[in-house]
C-alpha cells in the first residue's frame, strides 16, 4: 500500500506526489502572490470536495491550516504564477488525478 504524502516547492512552483522519499508524479502550481503568501509549514489534507464552484475547478483539498487549499482552477493561464490568496492552484485534470490517489489525512509539506 502506497505510503503518499504531498510536497509543494514554492520555488520551483511545483508539487510532487512521494510515496516515502519517491517522488511518483509531478505537477506544475499557481500559489500565493507577494501580499498573500502560501505559508510553509506541514499539514494534512483535511476535506476533499468535487465541484467546488467558482475559482476552485474540479476540485478542493482543504488542509489543516483553515482556509487553505489544493484546488483546480477556472483560469489555467493562472499555473505557474503568483496569483492565488495563499492555495495551491493546479490544472483540473492535474488536482482530479491527484485526488484520486490521495486520502483525508495525507500531509503536506510546503516549503520554499
């Protein structure tokens, strides 16, 4: 059974799937502009909801720090960008594939 945990580099604007130290899959991320910036520190994926509406895309990861998330997006043009409110934004196909393979529970760890 996969051991999956998530991790963002906010540098690099990416998110990588590890399962353990492995990294099984790679994705490209729109996070927070320079007034609100995606914080670092370690989470866990808290709720998980298809169709969110809005700005969200086809999907929400909540985390444990409240307010925060890993969602898709209505503006693809936005991935690799700094223009969120502190989420973590991915393409739609992306966050559905992420989705699929991870759990309520599943840290994350977002570092610069």
């Amino acid at each position: 059974m996969p051991n999956y945990n998530i991790v963002v580099d906010l540098t690099e604007r990416r998110l990588y799937l590890k399962d353990g130290d492995q990294i099984v899959a790679s994705y490209p991320v729109g996070i927070g502009k320079l007034a609100t910036q995606t914080p670092n520190g370690q989470f866990t994926i808290i709720n998980k909801q298809p169709n969110p509406g809005g700005p969200f895309g086809a999907f929400w990861m909540g985390l444990s720090k409240p307010h925060y998330g890993i969602h898709g997006t209505n503006d693809p043009s936005s991935i690799g960008q700094l223009v969120s409110h502190g989420c973590i934004r991915m393409h739609n196909k992306d966050v559905l594939e992420l989705q699929e393979k991870v759990s309520i529970g599943t840290p994350v760890t977002i570092q610069s």
